[in-house]
C-alpha cells in the first residue's frame, strides 16, 4: 500500500524555500513507486506533479491541490566508463562519485543545483558545456500510455535549456546513461573545485534561489555587439546572458517584499525574507518589463511555476 502522505509543506523541498503545503505528497524510491502512484493519482481524478532536487521550481503560496510525487529514485552504477543513474540523485554528488573512479570531463556542470533528472530535462549547462554532451540514452516512463521506453540521445531534441521531455510532461525521466572519459588522478575533483570557486564568484551558492530565473535570450544584433564590446567576448548562439540585461535595465538589487534580483548576479531571484511567490512572481514581471523596454528582449522564465 503506497504511504501517501497529507498537507505535507513544499518549502523545504525546493531550493527556492517557497511555497505552501502538498495535499497529497509521495516519496518514489523505486520505479514501481512512481507507476503506482502517477496511478493512485490517476484513478481518483486528482493532479500531480513530479519533482526531484527541487530547483527550478516556484510553488504557490497556496500550495499544490493534488498529488506531488517526489523521485528519490538514487541507484547508480559505473560500467566500463558508462554511468547509469537515477533521475533522483544528486547531480553534484554523481560528478563527485564519478570522479573517485577517475571518470569525468562532465565537471564544468558541478554545483548546478538539483537532480540528475531536472538536469536531462532541462538539458542543464554551464561554462560551456550541457548535459546533452555526456548522456547516450535515457529511460522514461509514459504516464498516460503507462509505457516503458529507452531513448537514444538523438530522439530527445537537446536545444539550449530544453529537451523533448521538457515540451513532452507525460513523460517522466527515470534514469540516464553517461559515456564519460578517464582522468587522472586528482584531476576531477581539482576541476570540480575550481567550478564551484569560479560558480561561487558570479553568484552565492547558499542562497535560496531556483537558480537562474530567466533563460539567456537571443538578442538583436545591436545588442549583442552592445554585449560583446563591453565584455570582449562571443555571444553563444547569439545568446546574451540575462543577468547582463537585467544589470543594464537598471533592475540589479531590485526588491519586492522579501525577493530581490541578487546584487551579486541579478538573473537569480532570491528569498531573502521569507519572500512569498506572489513577492517573486510581481518582481520578475517587474524585470521583463524593465528589459522590454529598454533592449526590446522577452525574457523567459527558466523556473517552472507549479
């Protein structure tokens, strides 16, 4: 019998520490716990939701009135230089893991907050490299055909900050598979370090965030020169980071009730001040606004409002 759980807070879940209470809330630790209780949720009429590390998440004030399934799914195994992991691990963690057994080249992604299975789905990156350079195939599971599939890496539309499974919900990642390559000795957990310490420069890794709130936008041609001659660098993919257009539209620092656009890196949102969703909600309009106006750019959310 599944141990559902009533009125659970979502607060402490979630990175963001926001939120109100769970009507029904589920820990999966298998994946025989998610198929029963997507099913649970399913026979009775009632919503649900699926989270993990808990980044990337907004929840309302009022919280959730259905079912949150929390995948706590943690295996793992190393196999001749492939990682198969549970879409509940910790993605630090695994890097770390990864890198006692001298297998790595993934460690410029160290520090991003959450799970290894937000991170597939959101094709998670940073300096450079993406999830989607390590990953060869991914479980997942069908929740409304209750079907098991096994997708290759070129099946599942990586792009920047997305994939097939973002676009796709009905579709929950179990588990993902990492061809990673041999390092040497020390080498991992020294490249690891020096990730957190250059994360750690740009933006507080205690704070309590979703991490970055907008996603980095393509900007208009006037405005990715603007970029590129103040900071002597290539915007990727014509991307310009959000916290530089935020900066500029005058919105670093900005508060509204206990949120405010970090004065350290103002594309992160931060609850500085038991900030409710409603405080962080009115500050990002407050920013896009901001940002609209002054470059003409649509800033879109990177948080996922639950």
């Amino acid at each position: 019998m599944l141990q559902i759980q009533e009125n659970v807070p979502l607060a402490p879940l979630t990175t963001f520490q926001i939120g109100g209470s769970a009507h029904y809330f589920f820990e999966a630790g298998t994946d025989n716990d998610i198929h029963r209780a997507v099913a649970w949720a399913q026979e009775r009429k009632i919503p649900f939701v699926v989270i993990s590390g808990g980044s990337n998440i907004l929840f309302k004030d009022m919280g959730f009135d259905g079912l949150v399934i929390r995948i706590r799914t943690m295996d793992y195994a190393f196999d001749k230089g492939v990682l198969h992991v549970g879409a509940g691990c910790d993605l630090l963690t695994i890097i770390r893991l990864a890198s006692e057994r001298r297998l790595g080249g993934w460690e410029k992604l160290a520090g991003i907050p959450g799970s290894v299975g937000g991170a597939i789905r959101g094709n998670a990156g940073a300096f450079g490299s993406e999830i989607k350079d390590f990953i060869t195939t991914i479980e997942a599971f069908n929740t409304h055909t209750h079907e098991m599939k096994t997708f290759l890496v070129s099946e599942v539309a990586f792009a920047y900050r997305t994939s097939f499974f973002k676009t796709h919900p009905e579709w929950i990642i179990l588990r993902g598979s990492f061809v990673l390559k041999v390092t040497d000795v020390g080498e991992g957990e020294t490249l690891i370090k020096a990730t957190i310490a250059e994360r750690e420069k740009r933006h507080l890794q205690s704070v309590k965030a979703a991490g970055s709130y907008f996603m980095n936008p393509v900007a208009p041609d006037a405005v990715r020169a603007q970029f590129e001659e103040e900071k002597k660098t290539v915007a990727r993919e014509g991307r310009v980071p959000a916290g530089w257009l935020i900066e500029k539209a005058g919105m670093k620092g900005a508060t509204e009730g206990g949120a405010q656009a970090s004065e350290q890196h103002p594309n992160y949102i931060i609850n500085t001040d038991n900030a409710t969703a409603v405080d962080v909600l009115a500050l990002a309009e407050r920013i896009k606004l901001a940002v609209k106006e002054k470059f003409g750019v649509t800033l879109q959310e990177e948080a996922v409002r639950m």
